[in-house]
C-alpha cells in the first residue's frame, strides 16, 4: 500500500500574484532544505487571472512538518 501523497497549496491573488507566488516558493525551498525534508516537488499553478498558487507535492516523511509550520490553505490528494 502506497503512502499518501498531498499536494499543498498557497493562493495569491491581484496583479502581482505569480511574482508572490514565486518569491513564496524560494522560502519554502529554504524551509525544505533547513527542516532537511526531502522529496517535494515545488510549482505554480493558475485557476485563472489574478490567481497563482505556490504548490508542494510532499511525501508523508514531510508532511507534519510542511502543515505545521506553513498552515497551507489547501490539501489535496497528488
């Protein structure tokens, strides 16, 4: 049986979304690399303008500790 999955999510919104959004994912690919979590698989996505996600598909070893610390505002299954 394979370990979940999660995909996280962080949204931003406005004309400067997908520049947050990416300055987002510098931190947390420092915060991956200070808490020693390895596996993740960092992106952006879009559900449309003015909407960009930061996103982590984390592997069950990280995520304690990416929900812990970084309160996503979204799991889902990935």
């Amino acid at each position: 049986m394979h370990s979940p999955i999660y995909v996280y999510s962080w949204d931003f919104f406005g004309p400067h979304a997908e520049g947050t959004a990416r300055h987002f994912l510098r931190h947390l690919e420092e915060f991956l690399q200070r808490h020693d979590l390895h596996g993740c698989e960092l992106d952006t996505s879009s559900e449309g303008e003015g909407h960009v996600a930061a996103r982590c598909r984390a592997p069950v070893e990280a995520q304690a500790s990416i929900e812990r610390a970084l309160r996503p505002q979204r799991r889902e299954p990935g």
